[in-house]
C-alpha cells in the first residue's frame, strides 16, 4: 500500500506538471523556428531557398505547371509549339493551346502557387534581415537587393500570366498570419515590380562570385523589360544603352553555345536558371524538371513526346534570294516535312534556303540531332498524325554529356541551363525602342549583330563530312529602313527567329498588341495539318490574360468575401 501511494502522489505530480503553462510551449523537434533564422547564416539560407523556386518547381505542384521556360504558356500557347504526345495525354495542356481556357485548369494554379511561393520565400529574407544583428551594415542592401529582384521576377512572372495580379511585400506578409496575403487583385501592380527592381539595380554588383545570382545587369534587363510590357520606350532605352556600353557582354560566336550544359553562363548570359545533377539530391531534383515531358519519345529518351514545334514555326526560317527573312509570305508554303513517312522509306529533305538557327531549334528527319545522329523522323515521335513530325532541341542533352551533365538514373533531368536574360535580348530590345523612339538606322544596325553572328557558318549545323546539314542562306538588312512599320516588322520577326521554343513568343504577341490578329491567321492555316485546331479561335481582350485560378479566388476569402475578382470574361 505504501509503494502503491507514492507511485499515485508521483502520477499526480507529473499531471500537474504537464497541465501547465509551459506544456502549452514546447518548441516542434526538427523544425527551424523563425528566431532561430534571424541571423546571417539563416538569412542567406533563406536567400538559397528564393532562388530554389526560380525554376518553377517545388511549390508543391507538379513540376512542369510553374516550369521557368514556360514551355506551355509562352510556346505551345502561341504559333511556336504544339502540345504535342497524344490527344489524351495532359489534355490539360490541350485546353490551354485550344482556347478551352477554364479557371479550374490546374496549370493555373501550379504557375500561381510557383510564383507566390516564391514571393513568400522573398519576403522571408526581408524579415529575418530587418531582424539579424550579425550582419554587416554593407552586406545588407546586398541581401535585400537580391530578395527584391527575385520578388519582381516573381510578380513579373504572375503580371503577365494573370495580369490582374495582387502584390505582396514584407511589409503585408505575415507568415503567421494566413489572412495577410488576402489582397485584392485591383491595383496595377507594375510599379511596384519598378521599384524592387529599381533598387536592385542601383544596390547590386555588375558580377557575382557565384553564377546564378542576380546582378546589376540583370536588374537592368528585367527592368527595361517591364518597361517595355508597358510601352514604355523611352524609360527602357537608356537602361538596354548601358548594358550595351559597359555591361561586358558580347554575343557568343557560336548561337547553339547558349543552349548546352557545357557552355551554362557564357558571355551572352546576363541571368540564367542554374540547373544541376548528380549534386547529392537523391532524386535529381535540380536538374531541369519543368522540362521533364519535352524529350523524343524514342532515341536519346523514351518518354514523354511533348512541346512538338509547329509548321508555322518551321516555315518561319525560310529565307529569300538575298538571305533575308520572308516577313509576309513565310506560311505560304511548307518546309518539306516527313509527315506519314516511316524512317525506314526514303525522305529527301528541304532543298531551299534557312536561317541556320532553324536547326539548332527544331529536330527534324535527316538533320544531325545534336551529337545523337541524325534525326529519324518518325521514330523519334509519339504520333504523327497528332502533333507533327518535328522535335524541340534547344533543352536537349548532348550524347557526350550523358553521365557528367545528366542524372545518373534519368538523363531528362540534365544540367543545361535555360537562359532567361541573355544579350541578344537586350540588342533586339533596343531594337524594339529605337522604332518606337524613330531610330530606324540604329535599329537596323542592332538586327544587323543579331544576325552577323547567325550568318557565320561557323554555328551552322554540320554533316558528318563537314558541309553544311540543309541549304543555310543568310544575310545583312543592307537598304535603309525608312518605313516604321516594315522595320517594326522586321525586329518582332527576329526575335521570333532568334527565341524560337523559348516560351516567349505568346507574352511577345500580347504585349505588342497583336495576339489575336497572329493567331487567328495561325489556326486559320494549322487547322487543315492539325485538325484539333479546327474552330479555335482567339478572342480578343479575354484570351490576352489567363484566368485566375478558381480555387485562389476561393482560397482568398475573408470575412465571407473573395478578395480576389477573375479577370474578365472567364
């Protein structure tokens, strides 16, 4: 009974104990606490983690939806791409390239969570910098610098998806708090992009020790480039000026050298996405997943067929007698294509002149698919019938990389970065402003670099031989340019030719105005190739915008009411 006693008084003892206060605050094991961040080691793990989502993936989503390139939105979504595969694989992505736009697509709401994800990260750094006392004075405006070109980068990203986007600084966000980042959607936020990206490029440095960081330059760039989704010429064309004048960068001789793991951060780099493999993450993770579905079905992969390029696209590398682009006629007739041929029938390819940069972009039957051989044609794709017979290349891992830039289990995920900023966009900027701003000469001269580099048959595609893999012709614009709108013209078509399967072309038609008048003419003509595409159509001042994704307008409610509102006719 006595042992009995002492074993009730000790069981009462521990009750009381564990009913107070001080059980209530128990700190979670395995979790670092916002506190214990609050200092310079923390700060810049904060800082790694910002950067970790500029590739679009690990929000949660499935990897390709927020992909950095933004391969379905700025490609497949414009005349550049098809969806590609089959007919019944993703067909959400089919939905978005048939105009078959809903706001419960969750695409939408994977490039959403990716992007304000990545808000969230960036202010996570301001606050636990606003909070550290171990950091010197000077590093800081550096740390904040890089936070705040993330933090534009990121509502960049949802500006143009979404349009009517809300802006969230630290100053709002309040992790702790869930309602913080209930904001309306009705406030045009770019100038508060201008701002964060203002500051980073007065604070930053013109280099990095470290590749992938943000620099002076790389603000720069991404500030004129707001500007010019503004139209706003005259405040971007000092800023593309003086990145021209002392920024360091000169354009690769080679165009193919900005789409391979060997040559990531060349001299044309101004702000690359860093890719990496066999780095100690277990799955492959850092190696350019959003781009995981885009590799030929058979040959160098066995999966997935996706982001096939277009006819239309194809057709836009012809060339004329003098080398020069075919600016109103490019569609009138198809380049020869394999289509319905079997890699075991003869084909004979196209005989007439291309821009070289052709092949560097689209794998096509008969032509070397980088180091792998020449492509097959139907071999290499999924179906025909479905989506065409060409290939994407400029993600592609090279045969001599596999192993040191390719993951060891899974060679789709590989290390070649993708180019976000590079110094041929800066020149076709420029380009862009001085037709806007009257300087027709000067902007024929920044064309003229553009295509001085592609024209030396140095970067062309070659044969096993030696000689040239198709009928390259070239040339310079050598007659004055007097004509705005020929000269209009001709930039928009170049940088067409020189961004090719980059996930720019769709945010290039809208911001110029000419989404609907582009794209109504491209399904005109593509739907008797691709029958999928028979009565699509472009609606202009809907289809400019993606919808906001319905379950965010859910997610936004507070005090009974969404805060955000859908864009319109959705």
């Amino acid at each position: 009974m006595h042992i009995r006693k002492i074993i009730m008084a000790m069981m009462l003892l521990l009750i009381a104990v564990s009913c107070g206060d001080g059980f209530l605050d128990v700190k979670p094991k395995g979790v670092l606490l916002p506190e214990q961040l609050n200092n310079r080691k923390g700060v810049n793990a904060l800082l790694i983690a910002a950067y970790s989502l500029v590739d679009g993936v690990g929000s949660g989503g499935t990897s390709w939806h927020g992909s950095a390139d933004n391969w379905i939105y700025g490609s497949v979504a414009s005349d550049d791409a098809y969806k590609g595969s089959t007919s019944g694989d993703q067909p959400e992505i089919s939905f978005i390239e048939t105009r078959k736009i809903l706001p419960d697509n969750g695409h939408f709401r994977g490039k959403w969570r990716a992007v304000y994800d990545g808000v969230a990260r960036c202010n996570d750094v301001l606050i636990a910098l606003s909070k550290a006392t171990d950091i010197p004075d000077a590093e800081k405006p550096l740390i904040a610098a890089e936070a705040r070109f993330l933090r534009g980068h990121f509502h960049f990203e949802a500006k143009k998806m979404f349009k009517n986007v809300p802006y969230v600084d630290e100053k709002t966000y309040n992790p702790e708090d869930p309602n913080s980042t209930k904001l309306p959607n009705t406030e045009d936020i770019w100038p508060k992009i201008g701002e964060d990206l203002l500051f980073a490029y007065q604070q930053l440095p013109p280099r990095q020790t470290q590749k992938g960081r943000a620099t002076k330059w790389a603000a720069s760039a991404l500030l004129a480039k707001a500007y010019l989704f503004q139209q706003k010429y005259t405040e971007a064309k000092p800023l593309l000026n003086e990145i021209m004048a002392q920024g360091g960068y000169i354009l690769t001789e080679r165009y193919a050298d900005n789409f391979r793991a060997a040559t990531n951060n060349n001299t044309e780099s101004i702000f690359e996405v860093e890719h990496s493999v066999n780095d100690g993450a277990g799955g492959g993770e850092n190696g350019n997943q959003g781009a995981t579905l885009n590799y030929p079905y058979g040959g160098p992969t066995t999966c997935c067929g996706f982001f096939q390029p277009s006819q239309n696209l194809v057709n836009a590398f012809k060339t004329d007698v003098n080398g020069l682009p075919l600016l109103d006629n490019f569609n009138d007739a198809d380049v020869t294509n394999d289509q319905g041929i079997e890699s075991t029938s003869p084909f004979t390819p196209y005989a007439g002149t291309l821009d070289a940069r052709l092949d560097w972009t689209v794998g096509r039957r008969g032509i070397p698919f980088l180091d792998h051989g020449d492509h097959p044609g139907k071999a290499y794709i999924r179906d025909q019938a479905y989506a065409g017979p060409y290939s994407p290349k400029k993600h592609l891992f090279y045969k001599s990389d596999i192993g040191s830039a390719t993951f060891n289990s899974n060679p789709r995920l590989n290390a070649n970065n993708y180019r976000m900023i590079r110094y041929s966009h800066v020149i076709l900027w420029l380009a862009e402003c001085e037709v806007e701003l009257g300087g027709l000469e000067r902007a024929r001269e920044l064309v003229n670099m553009i295509r001085t580099r592609a024209l030396n048959p140095v970067g062309f595609v070659k044969k096993a031989d030696g000689s040239n893999a198709a009928n390259y012709k070239m040339g310079l614009y050598t007659a004055a340019w007097a004509d705005p709108v020929m000269a209009r013209k001709a930039v928009r078509f170049e940088e067409r030719l020189e961004f090719g399967m980059e996930g720019h072309r769709f945010f290039d038609l809208v911001r110029w105005g000419i989404a609907d008048l582009v794209l109504n003419a491209y399904y005109d003509k593509e739907k008797l190739k691709r029958t999928y595409l028979n009565g699509v159509s472009f609606e202009k001042g809907k289809h400019e915008y993606y919808p906001i994704p319905a379950q965010e307008i859910l997610n936004s409610t507070k005090d009974g009411q969404a805060t955000l509102k859908q864009n319109p006719n959705y």
